[in-house]
C-alpha cells in the first residue's frame, strides 16, 4: 500500500472520534473541523518520513487542538492559554492522551457528533448532507453530486445546518443512559437516511450510490461502540441485504428490476452471509425492533434459491410483527405484497384501500395498487392508477417501471 493509501484510510477511520474530541473540546463545529483538517495536513507532510503514530486519532486530536488554539489565539488575544511548555512536545503527551482517551469517552464523543449532525431543528436532507461533511469527511463537491445539485447549494445547505445547530445551543454534556438510547434512535435513522439516498440511485458506480457504502461504515462504527445493541445489528443486517442486489436491481437502461425477477446469481453471497448472520444473533437477544424486523424479512428474501421458495407466509407475518412495533402505511402497503402473493390480488386491494388518502401522495402506493388492478383485469383503473404513480416518481427508474407496465396495458387493449 502506498503512503498515502495508508494515510488517507487512517485519517478516514480516525476522523469521527478526532473531529468529536475536538468538538468537546471548543463547542464549535467550525472549530473543529477546521483544526482536524490542519492536523490532516501536518500528517500528510510527516507520517511519510516518520511513519504512523501508535494512536493515528489521539495524534490527530492533540495537533487539531493545538491549532484550534492558535486560531483561538486570533480570534481572542485575550484569551488565557496553557503554559508554552504543555503545547510544545506533541511527543511527550500522545501516551497520556491514548490513555485517556478510553471507551467510553471515544463512545460519548462520537455518539455526541453523530447526534450533533442529525438535530431535530434540520431537515432530513440538512442532517444527511451535514453527518456527510462532519463524520464522513466527505467533500463538499462529492455531497452536491451525490444529491445532484450544485456546489454552491450544497455548501449553503451545510453552512445553513451548522447555524442551526449553533443557534440551538446543542448540549454537549455527557448523555445518561436514557439520552444515549433517544440519541442512538436518531442517529440510525440519520445512518438509514444517508444509505436511502444512495439506494435510490440506478447507476451502481454513481457517487450517489457510493452513499451506501458510507451508511454501512458508519453502522459498522455504531456496532463497534456497542456490540451488544441488537437494533444496531438489525440496521447493519438490513442494509448489507438490501445492499447485496445492488447489480441485479437495474437493466442496462437503468430501469427497476422488480426482486421476483431479478438474476439471483448476480447477489453478493458476503454481503447476505453477513447480514444473515448479523440477523440472527440480533433476534436471539429478543428485543425485536422496527430495523430487526425489517432485516429478517429481507434474509427470507436472501435465503431463497427461487422466487417461488420464498416463504410468503413468513414474509407476511413479520410485516405484520412491524405494523405493531411501529405502525404506519407504508408497512400495511408492504405487508399486502405477501398477501397478494398468499390470497390474491383483491385480498391486496381490500387491505391497502384504507390507505388511500394518507398515500395518496406516494409513488409506490398508486403503483402497487395499479399492479393489483392489472392482475384483476380491470385495465381503466389500473391505467389511472398508473397514471398517478408516474406523476409521483422520484427517479427516471421509477417512471420508466410504471411505463412499461401502461405499454403492456396498450398492447393487451389492442389485442381485443
């Protein structure tokens, strides 16, 4: 590996906990980032000659402290500082900052950033944009392709997010046990945001769909802090399942590929022996969870050879185990695909017709249900139904899914 392989993988995995110590440290997110980034350069200029420090991270934090300092120092001159002597010997004082820095700090710092980026003052698209740029390290230019806008868009996004959370006064005290756990809720809601950005994307090498491979290194991160969280385990196991048919979700067009007719030899057998294991031990623990649930319905997915040895049963009972544990409509739309598949199309229809108003708005609930109407035969709502779904697409895959289903409907009219 060359030198600035190593190095750049070193400052990638030594960012989150550097970048969180140095938040406690100066309570500004600016502050932060911008000493991190002085103390990346440093290393890019001396790790080569002297080789990596024993602690990358604890290296990184007491260099971006000692600039963040200087900058203090110009922001305030007069600001009170620490004796010369305490800011001179970087060498001297790694081992007394690798011992202190110890799991749980590591744990509390980086929990607390991870929450910092997914404040409930911003909006979904702020939270995903800002965890990108503050944990990920991620570019600004890379963030604006992968949400394909423009650069400057995007770095009025993240500026507009970091007001936010300064103005909101984020608290960075230590979290009691009763925070960490609403805070961890927040933080793999903001780590399934990020993978749904990148899952939405029909190119596999776009910089949109990278975004999935960073929501499963950020949920690595979360497992790595706590081993024993079986919903960690559940959000793992669910997006490296889903993530295992990222080659057999589109055709060479980029259109969707439904899962029934996808070429199972292309899913990636690493990804789903991980995920099933991950699965499995998370449900012994039994505390199942929304993520668990979801998960386990994806496995019965993985674990059959041929659509027609999925076990629709199984399918249907968990969605309902998650209508229960977090209801909502669009669980009710998913459990009516393994009814369809269980009791026929109307049985489908006859579930997901409450749904109506609340989904109106949604894609997939005007597109499922034109399917149910196309099965049955009745081609005038089925055509309205699919007429709707395409209003509502979100992706050119999508409307080119629903279109192919109204040209099959012309060409079965025209037959008569």
């Amino acid at each position: 590996m060359s030198d600035l392989a190593w190095i750049d993988a070193a400052l990638v995995s030594a960012r989150p906990q550097a970048v969180a110590a140095l938040l406690r440290y100066f309570r500004d997110l600016d502050l932060a980032e911008e000493a991190y980034q002085d103390a990346c350069l440093r290393a890019l200029k001396t790790w080569p000659q002297n080789g990596p420090p024993r602690d990358p991270a604890a290296w990184l934090i007491m260099v971006g402290r000692n600039a963040a300092i200087d900058v203090a120092r110009r922001r305030a001159k007069q600001t009170e500082l620490p004796d010369e002597a305490r800011l001179s010997d970087l060498g001297d004082v790694e081992t007394a900052v690798v011992q202190h820095l110890d799991d749980a700090d590591y744990r509390d710092d980086v929990l607390r950033l991870m929450f910092i980026c997914c404040h409930p003052d911003l909006p979904a698209t702020q939270q995903v944009a800002l965890a990108l740029r503050i944990v990920s390290g991620l570019s600004v230019r890379q963030i604006a392709r992968a949400f394909l806008v423009g650069e400057s868009a995007m770095e009025q996004r993240i500026t507009r997010a970091k007001a936010k959370v300064a103005a909101a006064g984020a608290p960075f005290e230590t979290p009691d046990a009763a925070q960490r756990a609403e805070r961890l809720a927040s933080v793999m809601a903001m780590v399934y945001l990020v993978f749904n950005e990148g899952y939405s994307a029909a190119d596999p090498a776009s910089d949109r769909a990278a975004l999935c491979d960073e929501a499963i290194r950020l949920a690595r991160l979360l497992l790595r802090m706590y081993p024993a969280e079986p919903e960690i385990m559940g959000l793992l196991a669910l997006m490296l399942l889903q993530h295992s048919r990222l080659a057999a979700r589109f055709d060479a067009d980029g259109g969707a590929i439904l899962l029934e007719d996808q070429n199972r030899t292309l899913w990636k057998t690493p990804l789903i022996q991980e995920g099933l294991a991950l699965i499995d031990k998370a449900m012994r623990s039994r505390k199942p969870g929304p993520y668990q649930i979801q998960a386990a319905t994806a496995g019965l997915h993985a674990r059959a050879a041929t659509p027609e040895e999925t076990d629709w049963a199984g399918v249907e009972a968990l969605y309902a185990a998650l209508e229960r544990h977090a209801p909502s409509p669009v669980a009710t739309l998913n459990r009516a695909v393994a009814v369809a598949k269980l009791n026929g199309p109307q049985a489908a229809l006859d579930l997901i017709a409450p749904l109506a108003d609340r989904l109106d708005g949604y894609f997939y609930f005007h597109g499922v249900r034109g399917a149910y109407l196309k099965q049955l035969g009745r081609a005038v709502e089925a055509r309205e139904a699919f007429n709707r779904a395409i209003a509502l697409a979100n992706t050119p895959a999508e409307a080119a899914h629903i279109r192919r289903h109204l040209d099959s409907l012309e060409a079965a009219t025209a037959k008569k």
